[in-house]
C-alpha cells in the first residue's frame, strides 16, 4: 500500500515537472536583430503579434510562432536605359540598402506579407519595386538635376521607394548612386564644359594673380622714388625754415601794425555803417507802416465796394426773379382765361347744338305725332307714308348710282307669253314683300296698302292665267 502511493506521487511530481518544462518551452524570447510574429488565437482584431524583442507567451494549440530576420539586405540595382523628362535614355547603377521595419504598423504588414518569404525573395521583390521607381523618378527629372543635384535625386529616390517598399513592411535604409550614363552622350559633353569653363576659370584667376604681383611691384617702386625725394625735400625745407623764421620777425611787427591800422579803419566803417543802416531802418519803417495803413484802407474799400456791388447784384436778381414770378403768373392767368373763354364758347355751342337738335326732334316728334293721327292712329301706315315721301330721295339716290353708266338699249325678257311690260311692272310690285321684310327686320315697314295691292295684283294675274 505505501509503495502504491509512494509510485504515485513520483508520477504525480515527473507529470509537473513534465509540465512546467513544457510550459517553459513555450515562453518565447525574441533576439534584438528579429522580430517575434505570434499568429493564431491572437485576441485582437489584427492578423498577428509582432514583438521586436522582449517576450511572451506562446499558447500551445490555439497559438504559433515565427521570427522575421530584422538583417539589412543589399540591392544592387543596375538601372538602363530609363527615359528622361527630356526623352534621353540614361543608365543609372545603384545600390540600395533595406530591411525589415521595426515600426509596429510596418511590423505587421512584414508579418501578412513576407512572413514565409526567405531573404533571396525578399530581395527579388525589394528589387523589382526599387526598378519601377527609379524609371518613375527619372522620368520626371532633365539630365541636368540628375548630374548636377543629386541631392533632389537622392531624395525623390527616398521619397517614392520608400513609399512603395514600407507598404510591403520593407525600410529603406541607405541609397547610394555610384554613376549616371545616357547614350547620346549628354553627360559627357556637360562634364567637357563644365572642365573647360573650370580651366578657363583658373587661367583667368593666374592672370589675375600676375596683374596684382606686377601692380604691387610698381607700387613698392613708386613708394621708393617718393621716400627719397621726400628726404631731399626735407633737407631742402630745412634750409628755407632758417631763413623764414628771420623774415618772419620782421614780418611779424609789420603785421601787427597793419592790423592795428585795419581794425581802426573797421571799427570807424562799422559805425558809420551802423549809423547809415539806422537811418534806412527807420525810413523803411516809416514806409512800411505807411504802406500796411494804405493797403488796410484798399482793401476796408474793397470789401466795401464788394458788399456794395453783392447787394445791388442780390437786390437786381431778386427783382428779376419777382418780375419773372409776375409775368410766368400773368401768362398763366391768361392761358387760364382764354381756355375758359374757349371752354366757355364751346360749351355754349354744344348747348345751342343740343338745344337745336332737342327742338327739332320736338318737332319731328309732333309732326310724327299728327301723321299718327291723320293716319287713325296707325302707325305703319304713318311710316309707310313716311317711305313713300323718301321714296323720291331714294330714287333719286339710285338713279345717281347709274346715271353715269352708258346704257345703249333696255331688252326685256319675258317667257313668251307677250307679256315682257306687264310682266316686268308685276316684278316691281314683287319686290315690295322682301322690301317690307328687310324693313321689319330694322323696326320698319312699307304701308299696308302696298302690300295688299301688291298681293291682290299677284291673286288676279294667278286667275287670269
């Protein structure tokens, strides 16, 4: 009994051991040159952890893990026949340094893509990317900013690679541009003329540096010949001072009574100058005051004749305007008088006219009135009696309508019955129907008689045939 527990308390110990030292296995550290990716059931919303070193915990089963080689890769780069911006092809070799970023975005993105790549693919894709680049880089530059600035070379390089490698989780580290080349020649012929304007710089500073050697050389000889003879001078100076201090002792005392006489003569011109400016001073003053009360008097009489002549000038224009106001009212009134005179007359023309027409519709009227009653009180047969006093005038209208017209003979037809006049007299009387009708229609019509005549004439000559 005491050997079965004792057994299984040793299996129970070698399990835990067997367990911690598996659990210890699975503690992860991460050198300094990689980068740890733990993928799997990572508990985030990213694909994986990336740890760029320390350590962590690897779960068995629901976890694994995998290191990224943070070791630079050189690229060398052997660019040919690129376009310029100008159109010229130019090869351009290059060497390129990259790596794997330890930024944690960066991290990452290394992680999803070049997790199971090896170093040799990774420098085939990292070499591919830097090739389209650097054509785009170059297409967008003249030969002389690739010659000449290679530092904005160098810098679009970093720009654009960089860009396109960190997508990938790449850095660029290092850029180095050993040569550029066209096949036309260009750079070459830039560098002759930048060689010979170099040379033509130095001749041109060696004769410079000639002409200030021989200038200098002149002006120590110059500075020589003048020394020397200021030397001669001296002595000569020396010699004439002797001389000049004994002439000017004499000189001297001839000199002071001089200036005693001449400031005399000065002081006594002064005064006299003095007494003669005193007097002009004052008659100038005299005139001036004069002339200030002269000019104050014009112009107190200026101002005056001034005032005199704005008043007469605003006492005519005021008049002017009031004589102005007068007759503008005067016209106005009189205007307004003969159109009233003339409103007047005709209003009383217009009443005459009125009052004319009134009466002779009175008696139109009365007249109407009496024909009324001489006709029993019929008044159709009243307007027919009117119609047959017009009937003349109407005729006579007519007949005007025609008189003009040359009528040679008058043939009337008849339907062979040798009744042409009758027949036409019958037609006439026909007419006074329609004539009647037409005459009804406007508020008229023909007398009764008429009608009825025409209408008995119709029955008999209906018996007759």
């Amino acid at each position: 009994m005491s050997t079965g527990i004792i057994g299984l308390g040793a299996f129970i110990v070698v399990i835990t051991i067997l367990l911690i030292l598996f659990f210890v296995s699975r503690y992860k550290r991460c050198p300094s040159n990689k980068i740890l990716v733990v993928y799997g059931k990572t508990g985030g919303q990213a694909s994986a952890k990336c740890y760029a070193g320390g350590a962590t915990f690897v779960w068995p089963v629901i976890q694994d893990y995998q290191y990224l080689d943070l070791t630079p890769l050189s690229i060398d780069v052997n660019l040919q026949d690129a376009l310029s911006k100008q159109n010229i092809r130019v090869s351009v070799p290059a060497q390129f340094t990259v790596g794997i970023s330890s930024k944690p975005v960066m991290m990452l993105a290394a992680a999803e893509r070049l997790l199971n790549l090896d170093r040799q693919s990774i420098n085939s894709l990292s070499h591919d990317i830097i090739m389209g680049q650097m054509r785009l880089v170059i297409a967008n530059m003249d030969i002389e900013e690739l010659n000449t600035d290679r530092d904005k070379f160098v810098d679009s390089v970093y720009t654009n690679v960089g860009d396109e490698l960190n997508k990938i989780g790449l850095e660029l580290i290092n850029v180095n541009v050993t040569d550029i080349q066209d096949e036309s020649g260009y750079i070459k012929a830039l560098g002759q003329e930048a060689a010979a304007k170099a040379i033509n710089d130095a001749k041109v500073k060696v004769a410079n540096e000639v002409r200030t050697g021989s200038i200098g050389e002149a002006i120590a000889s110059q500075e020589q010949r003048i020394k020397v003879s200021e030397a001669n001078s001296m002595a000569e100076i020396g010699e004439a001072k002797a001389d000049a201090e004994a002439q000017e002792g004499k000189n001297t005392a001839q000199i002071t009574i001089a200036n005693s006489n001449a400031k005399r003569d000065i002081e006594m011109a002064e005064a006299e100058r003095k007494a003669t400016a005193a007097q002009k001073v004052a008659s100038a003053k005299a005139l001036q005051e004069a002339y200030s009360a002269e000019e104050e008097a014009e112009l107190a009489r200026a101002k005056k004749e001034m005032a005199r002549m704005k008043a007469e000038e605003i006492v005519q224009a005021e008049i002017a305007k009031e004589k102005a106001v007068i007759a503008a009212q005067a016209e106005a009134e009189k205007k307004r008088e003969l159109a009233k005179g003339e409103a007047d007359a005709i209003l009383e023309k217009l009443l005459a006219q009125a009052k004319g027409t009134e009466q002779l519709l009175l008696k139109q009227a009365e007249g109407f009135k009496e024909l009324v009653n001489a006709a029993n009180g019929d008044p159709n047969s009243a307007i027919g009696y009117l119609m047959i006093d017009k009937l003349a005038e109407l005729t006579e209208i007519q007949t005007s309508a025609i008189k003009d017209l040359d009528i040679d003979k008058v043939v009337v037809y008849d339907n062979g019955s040798g009744k042409g006049v009758t027949n036409f007299v019958q037609g006439l009387y026909g007419m006074f129907p329609q004539l009647n009708d037409y005459l009804k229609q406007n508020g008229m019509s023909l007398p009764t008689s008429l009608v009825k005549a025409e209408e008995e004439g119709k029955d008999e000559s209906t018996d007759s045939e």
